[in-house]
C-alpha cells in the first residue's frame, strides 16, 4: 500500500539600605498570607481529610497498601489492620487508588472532602492477582475487581466460557495471547467499570503483548466484547470465521490493527479506535461484518480496510488516517452516513472494487476520493468539500475496461460546474487512447444536503 502524507551579580548595600533591611522580610511574609498566595495549612479549617481501611485478600496482614490521591499526589500507606488517614486534603472532590504488588488496583471516584471534615472510604478489598498459564476447559468468572496475568498463549477451549465482570484488569506478559474456542465474554456493566487488556509492562510500547483471537467459533456462539479497553496489542481483536460482537470498546495504541476480521460477519459499533496502524480491517469474504458509529481517529494507514470483503460502513467517524476508507480488490462495501475527514485520501478505491458511496460528509482531506485500475463507484448524495487536491480522481490501466463513473447529485462545495471540473480528473485530462472514462458529475446539489452523515 502506497504511503500518503497525512492532511494533516549582586553589589554591597550602603549603610542606609542595611537599616531598612529588616523590613523585607516581614513586607514578604504579609504579601505570602494574603488570600491569593498563602498556601494551605494541613490543619487549616479549609481542609479536611479521608480516612478508610483497605484490606489484603487471604491475608491477616493488610499494612503496606499505597494509598494515593491521584489528583493532589498526597499519600499514606495503611497500618497493619489496613486503617488509613491522609490530612490537609483540600475542600473538593477527589479520586483515590489503592495498590501493593500481587494484588489488584482499586480506586475510588468522587470522594467529596469539605473543610474541616472527615470523609470516610468504605472498606474496600484488594483481591490476589491470579496468573493463569494453563488453558481454561471448563466454566470460569474472573470476579470483578480482580487482577489477572496472562503468561503465554492461552486458549479457552470449547465449549468453556470465560466471563470477565467490571473492573477486571487483564494484564499479558510479552508475546502472549488468549485465544478463543469457546466462548468469551467480556461485559462491563459501563464504561467507569471497564474491562482492561493491557502488558504488564510499567510504559509498554504498540506490540508489547500479541492479540484476543477468536477462531472458528459457529454462529450461535455468544462471544462479546463491551466497555473494554485494549491497549498495546500488536493485533487488538481477531476474528477468524469467528462474529463476536465488539460495542463501546476502546481500543488504542496496536502496533498492526485494532480489528481484524477475516470471513467474518462480525458486528463493531460504537467503539473508539485509535493511534494504530489500521483502525479496522475486512478481509477474505467479510461481507456481512456491519460497522457502525465508531469514532477512528489517527490511525495512520487506514481507518477502515476492505479487501475482498463488502461491509456496511454506516454513521462512523473517520479521522487522521493516510487513507480514511481503503477499498481493494472486488471490494463493494456500502459506505453511507459517515463523516470522513482531514485525511491523506477521504476514500481509495483499487483493483475492481465499486462502493456504494452515498450522504457522507466527506471534507478537508488532502484528496476526496481516488479510483483506480478498473473500480467505479457510485457516488451520489454526498456532501464533499474543502480539499487541498482532488474532488475525484479516476485513474486505470491497459488490463481493466473504460467506465465512466456516476458521480450525479453531491454537493461540491460550489455550484460553478468549471470549478467543480477543474477538480476532477478524468478522461478529459489524460491522452487520448487511455482506457479512463468520465466522471459524470452533473447535476450538482445547489446546496448541502442535510441529510448527509452522519445523523444523531
């Protein structure tokens, strides 16, 4: 795949002057206590404090548990019995997190302090960490809350189902994975109680652990993802002839893609996908995979791939990638409602691929869309405005025949027709013989049409 820019001294005092000398330090101590820049007293009626007990899951010994303010830095550690107090906390609302190495991070938001008060913590639990590094073959909960590693490949086998409740922090070692025969499920009740697939690693790089791989699963299986955060994964969620759903996830910083789905009829809605080489990538006959009102941004190849797969690709936004949507190879997607915008290319069609391209916002790419090597689109309905270069690009080559393209009733951004032309390029501007058509264009919209993605 071709590369793309993205659119991106001091002197001795005179006898007078030491007789008054004594006079600075005191004009400097009444200008410090003023209101706007005395600083805070620890036993000052405008703090108070936080006070809780923590405790150690199979342990009589609960001292040593940090106990950290993550908004102020201020922090303790708890006594033996796990009781805790951190003083001088300013009036406010606060987040606390809990943690000692072996056992699980806990935190708590929202924790409201008013001056000269106590708030008290709930008692809380830290639970083991549990490191798994055998194959799970019969029914198993990681319970919320818990700490998990996994060490090497491991894979739930069929028919066992894993399900991972809230607050759950998965952490792989290097180059492992979990594979998935059976069934997973990964649910979190909301987004504050994500699920979090991680490396175990302190400041871990896109890569530093391998992928979730559901592989070969039958389409009653019951595999899902929800509110859960992937970081880091060389490949974030494979699908392999395998359709989990995948809602409301985020999935950040993988070193190939976030998802990839081959033969697959997967559903990926809602999800933020972002800083990976691919965002989403449909391979090998996905053409019943529907994506659908994710946010991709800053992927920095593609947002959304298709090779020989046709998915709908509806009410997404797509974002800071070279190419926004690629499209390769008998490809025929329906792209519809999406707003796609500041990239390299908005959309690149290659190799005997048509999209149905229809009421996007398709603006402020380097290059609205680009055919080539015997792709014809069909582009109607689309608000496309504020390109750098081309509002279209048709191209081809000696092995694939002359179409033209029907690019009738989008809004150009303009209702000059010569100025729409000056930005198309097709076979009026190539030498005559070359198998290029024409991009019929006209009509135009007069106007933006309001209907054009994505709709709330």
């Amino acid at each position: 795949m071709k590369a793309r820019a993205r659119y991106h001294g001091a002197g001795k005092t005179s006898p007078a002057g030491r007789g008054l000398s004594f006079l600075f330090p005191l004009l400097l101590l009444f200008f410090l206590c003023l209101p706007s820049g005395c600083s805070k007293d620890p036993a000052s009626p405008e703090n108070g404090s936080i006070s809780g007990r923590a405790t150690l899951e199979n342990s009589s010994d609960h001292g040593g548990i940090l106990i950290l303010l993550e908004d102020t830095g201020q922090s303790v550690t708890t006594e033996s019995d796990g009781g805790f107090t951190i003083g001088g906390v300013s009036a406010g609302t606060h987040r606390l997190q809990a943690s000692k190495d072996g056992y699980s991070t806990v935190t708590r938001e929202n924790l409201t302090v008013r001056a000269d008060q106590t708030t008290t913590v709930e008692a809380f639990t830290l639970l083991e960490e549990w490191i798994i590094s055998a194959d799970i073959t019969a029914q198993t909960t990681w319970d919320a809350g818990r700490s998990i590693v996994i060490a090497g490949d491991i894979v739930v086998d069929a028919p066992a189902v894993l399900t991972i409740e809230d607050d759950v922090q998965v952490r792989f070692q290097d180059n492992a994975a979990l594979r998935v025969e059976g069934t997973l499920i990964a649910a979190a009740s909301d987004s504050a109680r994500s699920i979090r697939f991680t490396s175990v690693n302190s400041s871990p790089s896109p890569g530093a652990w391998n992928r979730i791989y559901f592989d070969e699963l039958p389409p009653e299986n019951e595999s899902r993802l929800a509110h859960c955060i992937i970081e880091y994964a060389g490949t974030g969620v494979i699908c392999n002839s395998a359709s989990p759903q995948i809602e409301e996830c985020r999935i950040l910083s993988c070193d190939y893609a976030a998802i990839l789905c081959s033969n697959s009829s997967c559903r990926i809605e809602n999800n933020l996908i972002q800083d990976c080489q691919h965002g989403i990538r449909c391979e090998a006959g996905s053409n019943e995979v529907i994506i659908h009102g994710n946010t991709l941004m800053d992927n920095y190849e593609t947002g959304i791939a298709c090779l020989e797969s046709s998915p709908q690709i509806a009410q997404n936004h797509v974002q800071g990638a070279d190419y926004g949507i690629w499209c390769e190879y008998h490809s025929f997607p329906l792209i519809e409602y999406n707003e796609i915008f500041e990239n390299g290319t908005g959309i690149y069609i290659y190799t005997v691929s048509a999209p149905t391209i229809q009421k996007n916002t398709i603006h402020h790419n380097t290059d609205a869309i680009f055919s080539n090597n015997g792709s014809y689109p069909t582009v109607n309905q689309n608000n496309i405005t504020d390109h750098e270069g081309w509002f279209f690009y048709l191209n081809n080559s000696a092995t694939y025949d002359e179409q033209n393209v029907d690019a009738q009733n989008n809004w150009w951004g303009t209702v000059t027709i010569s100025t729409i032309g000056e930005h198309i390029r097709d076979k009026n501007d190539v030498t005559p013989g070359l198998p290029i058509g024409y991009v019929i264009y006209d009509p135009i919209l007069s106007s933006p049409d309001p209907t054009a993605g994505p709709t709330p």
